[in-house]
C-alpha cells in the first residue's frame, strides 16, 4: 500500500468511525441537533459562560456559523445568552438546565457504546489502538506546524 492509499484509508476510516459514533451517540436525543450543536454545546460545558468569540475560535468556524448555531440551541431552550455586567456589549452563552440534561444523555450514549465496541477487545490491543492514533495525530499535528 502506497503513501496516498494509506492516507486515503486512513481518512475513509476515520470519517467512517466519527460518522457512526455521532449517529448512535445522538440516537433518540431531543431536540435533534448536528455534530456542530453537540460540540458548541460541550465547549460551552467544560469552559462555562463563553462569547460567540471564543466558540468560533475553539471549533473554528465563522462568527455568523456561531450565532446561528447558538440560536437554535437559545430556541430549544438549552443555552442563554447573558450580558456582561461590566460591558453591556458582550454577551455570554451559558448552559441552561436543559441543556445540561441533553449533555447528561449524551454522555449515557457514549457510555454505553463504550461498552459495546471495546466488550470483545482485550487491553493491550485498545492500549496499541490508541497509542497508534496518538502517533498519528502527533505527527500530523508536527508536520502541520512546520509548513507555517
């Protein structure tokens, strides 16, 4: 196998994983909400209160892509949009109860998958797995970091 088909295969695989994670992860999740929803949503968890600013840098997307997520997750009712007491002109997202509760079940998806996928796979071989893909990252990220 060449450079390229590696490349290619690795790339397939791991669209193919992501795309199948999120889809059994969001099962059954209301409102229904996209990948971009979930990961806003997440960001929002482990930072707290965040400007659409820092949203769009952490997933790096537009400001108006930011604004519409939030809008939609402001109308669910699973985040708020406060005003800074200091600067009337910023304005922070914040979970609602909500959306802690849609967090909650996300998490219980994952937990259970969890379980599924690594149920028939002992340890040394999750342990080289994923020893595999850090390298991997590592590398891309190292050689991404030299060309600028």
């Amino acid at each position: 196998m060449d450079i390229k088909d590696k490349c290619d295969r690795m790339m397939k695989i791991a669209m193919d994983i992501h795309k199948k994670l999120m889809a059994v992860i969001l099962k059954d999740i209301e409102p229904s909400l996209s990948k971009s929803h979930v990961y806003l949503l997440a960001y929002i968890q482990r930072k707290g209160e965040c400007t659409v600013t820092d949203i769009a840098n952490h997933l790096e997307i537009t400001l108006s892509a930011v604004t519409s997520l939030v809008d939609k997750l402001c109308t669910a009712g699973l985040v708020t949009r406060l005003r800074s007491v200091e600067d009337r002109r910023v304005v922070y997202m914040e979970l609602t109860t909500e959306g802690e509760k849609v967090l909650e079940k996300i998490e219980a998806n994952k937990n259970r998958l969890s379980e599924k996928v690594f149920s028939n796979i002992d340890t040394e071989e999750i342990n080289n797995f994923f020893g595999t893909i850090e390298k991997i990252t590592q590398n891309i990220i190292e050689s991404y970091s030299s060309e600028n």
